[in-house]
C-alpha cells in the first residue's frame, strides 16, 4: 500500500509531497530495512514520509521509520496539533 501511494504522489506536479502513515504496529514487511531503503529513495523525488504511531507496538514502528520519519501520535488530546504542526512544518512555505 505505501509503495502504490508513493508511486501515485510521484505523478502530481507539486513540489512538496507528504505521506502520513498512521498505524498502530510494525508492518512486517520490513525485510532487509525496505522501509528506510523506500524513504531514502523518495526524500530524492521530494517526498516525505511520516509514521504516526498510535498503538502499544509504537516503538516498533519508530524502529522501523526511523526517529526522524515517526511522530507519537498515541495522546489523542494532543494529537490534532501534532499533526497540525506536521503539515506547518512541512507543505506550508
């Protein structure tokens, strides 16, 4: 799923892309380290991709994404503006 949305965000002709994926546990399909080989790979075409943990298996996913790709998103009072602060930091310029 997230490497058919990349390949979607690549087509539109818009400089900054942002891809937030919110998920409550590791994926499982991170063999070999693809998730961090994928987000390499799209930082060069302009992409940015976010890992919004929000479940007990977190941790995994910050492993997964790296620190720098991975916001705790698990306090839902806070969370709207996390993810507002997200996409400020981000798309507006």
């Amino acid at each position: 799923a997230t490497l058919y949305m990349l390949q979607r965000l690549k087509q539109l002709p818009v400089d900054i892309r942002l891809l937030i994926v919110i998920t409550d546990g590791e994926s499982h399909d991170d063999r070999n380290g693809a998730i961090k080989k994928i987000i390499q790979t799209t930082n060069k075409h302009g992409i940015l991709i976010i890992a919004a943990g929000i479940g007990s298996d977190r941790k995994k996913v910050e492993e997964e994404f790296g620190e720098e790709n991975f916001i705790n998103i698990s306090d839902l009072d806070t969370m709207p503006e996390q993810l507002i602060r997200l996409i400020k930091d981000n798309i507006w310029v």
